[in-house]
C-alpha cells in the first residue's frame, strides 16, 4: 500500500477506507488538474513541487459500519497493516513555536491590517506534542471519531505529504450528481462550563466575528456567481464543532459539467477563512511573512467522485478545509491553528483562539483508550 486514507463523515458512523496498492499516489500541481479525476485528494495551503496536490488512486475502496469496526478488522487481519504503524516524515521542522514567536507574527500582519492594506489576513502557528508510543495512528483515529461525531475525521498517508489526522468543521465543496455546497465558515467563541451543554444558541457574536464571516460569505458567492447555476445562500447561524461555536452560511449550486469541478476548486481555495483579502496579495504576504510553513494545514482533502461499494448514488464529492489537524512524526505529533485578524484584533484574544482550536487535536493525545 503506497497511500491511504480512512475517513468518516460529520453525523455518520460508517468509515471508508481508500488505498492505493501499487505505485506512488499522484502528485498535481494545480487544483484544475483535479478535472475529471476519481480518488483521495491531500492538497496543501500552497500548491508547489515541495507540497504538491496528491491524489490518492481508489485502487480498493471498503467500508465499516462504525469506526470500532474498521480498528478491529485492521489490527485483526494486518491486511491494511500500513495505518497501524508510525511513519517517519521528512517535512522540516519549525524552529522556534514560542509566543514572542507569534507575537511578532502578530504585529507584522496587525500593522498591515491597521494601514488598510488588507481587509483580513489568517495568521496560524504551531505546537509540538511528545508522542505517545503506546498510541497508534489508528488508535487516535478511532478516538477523534468517538471525541466529534459533527466533525468530518481523516488519518491519511502519502509518501509526500506525511500522515496527518483532521477533525475538522468546514466544508469546501461537496456534491452528489451536479447538486453542489460549499460553506462560509468564520468566527470563532469557545464554550465552556453549561454552554458546553447546548449548540451554541445563546451566544452573542462581537461585530469583529459578524464582519469576518461577512467577508468569507462575500466572497465565496462572488466565486459561485462566475462558475454556477441557481446559486443560493441561507444564514449565517450558529453551529458548534467540538469545543468551539462559528458562524456559518451554506451554499448550495447546480454545476453543468462536473468534470470541471477542478476549475472551482482552482477558484475557491483558498478561501479568505484560512487566508485574507484581497485574496492573492493576503495569500503572498501569509507565504512571505508567517513564520511557520503550513504545509497541508489549511489545504484541503477527501474523496473526490469516489463511487462508494455501499452505495447506489452516483460519484461522490466530500472536500473539506484541513483545519483541526496535527501531522504525526516519528517523534512528535505537530499541530497546527490559525485565526482570523481584522484592524481591530488584539493579539492576546488571537492566540487564546488558537489554543481552543489546538484543544481538539490535544484532546486525542490525551484521552485514555475507550
């Protein structure tokens, strides 16, 4: 096996397996190169030689009823045995995660934003945790699965891109037929003591929150208005995902050559949720100026027209932003979160933001096997 991954969808108990079982996954360098193309797909923040677009080929495809199920039969019959064992990644190594670190990160982006060269840029960091030896990928898997039922949840494998596990909110482009939905999905609060209790519905979004999404919703039906058909937007309302409340607002879109779902993905991504407006001069002063690289944080991945063994529908389409995610080493598990800043952020509400959203990953390294 030379690529996998397993996945499973928000609200639902089945897991998917898809592998490739022979020669090394593809590696595209444009999100248009996607067009008409069948499989797994890991793209990054920046599309480039050293952090490609790979697609993972659907050469088996097998479904779980739960993710309970697919951990048995994978340690039971070592015939997937590839998940199971720690892999060593190449990809380098942050040299300095401190806080004066992204203080200084910080103050770069805020004076850009306070000069009105930006309307927002994403600004994300790094932690590094010690790996637990005891505790496989698989294992953590199964955990983030059992920790967030209204999460998307990957552990996916390339020999390019490293083995990463996401547990993550947001949407990028989903689609059955030509019935398509994307989502504008900003803001951030975390709830604690009984709001834990609930979904959020008593929370009181801050003019800064209502204003980020509004730049996200903006955007994306700008894109949608250019490449579909019978474009529709409800919300923004509250929506919960682990720990954290955001606002969100669904699109929905009929395309009339699904063939070319590449080109909108070309469009879409990066969305100004994970990197800023204007969009291209954000997305070049983030590549220059943030002091960690990304990598496949803030890309995006999933089955792209995948027919499903379970499954009478046609080809399937699940593409969700890799947000909530951490890449696992040989010696360390390294998490990644960012935020939204406007002209009116303030830097110690900002990084008490990534720390909630580090939380969920921190979450399946510390719980105890279920």
């Amino acid at each position: 096996m030379t690529g996998f991954a397993l996945y499973r969808l928000p609200h639902e108990q089945q897991v998917t397996l898809v592998a490739q079982t022979e020669g090394e996954p593809q590696e595209l360098l444009s999100c248009e190169a996607l067009n008409g193309q069948t499989g797994f797909v890991v793209a990054p923040f920046s599309v480039c030689s050293q952090t490609p677009v790979v697609l993972i080929r659907p050469d088996q495809v097998k479904t779980y009823p739960s993710a309970e199920a697919c951990s048995l039969d994978i340690e039971k019959s070592d015939a997937f045995g590839l998940p199971v064992r720690r892999l060593r990644t190449l990809s380098p190594t942050p040299s300095d995660l401190s806080r004066t670190t992204y203080l200084a990160d910080f103050n770069r982006f805020f004076e850009k934003l306070k000069n009105g060269d930006y309307q927002k840029l994403v600004l994300s960091r790094c932690a590094e945790e010690p790996v637990d030896e005891q505790t496989s990928p698989l294992e953590l898997f199964l955990r983030a699965c059992q920790l967030y039922p209204r999460l998307f949840i990957s552990l996916v494998y390339t020999p390019k891109s490293g083995l990463w596990l996401t547990a993550t909110p947001e949407i990028l482009l989903e689609g059955i037929g030509n019935q398509w939905r994307t989502i504008a999905l900003a803001g951030t609060i975390k709830l604690e003591g009984d709001e834990l209790k609930g979904e959020g519905e008593h929370v009181k979004w801050s003019t800064k929150n209502i204003q980020e999404q509004r730049y996200v919703s903006t955007y994306l039906m700008g894109c949608l208005e250019q490449l579909a058909k019978d474009v529709r937007e409800e919300g923004p309302r509250t929506v919960r995902a682990a720990n954290l409340v955001h606002l969100r607002s669904d699109f929905t879109f009929s395309l009339s050559d699904n063939a070319h779902v590449g080109d909108v993905l070309q469009m879409l991504h990066p969305t100004p949720a994970v990197c800023g407006l204007p969009k291209q001069a954000a997305y070049r002063f983030i590549q220059e100026n943030e002091h960690t690289p990304r990598l496949y944080y803030s890309g995006f991945m999933g089955p792209l027209n995948l027919q499903l063994p379970t499954s009478k529908l046609q080809s399937q389409t699940h593409l969700f932003v890799s947000l909530r995610c951490m890449q696992i080493t040989e010696n360390q598990y390294r998490l990644y979160a960012g935020g939204g800043l406007l002209k009116d952020s303030v830097e110690e509400l900002e990084w008490q933001e990534t720390e909630a959203k580090l939380e969920t990953m921190r979450q399946c390294i510390a719980t105890k096997k279920m």
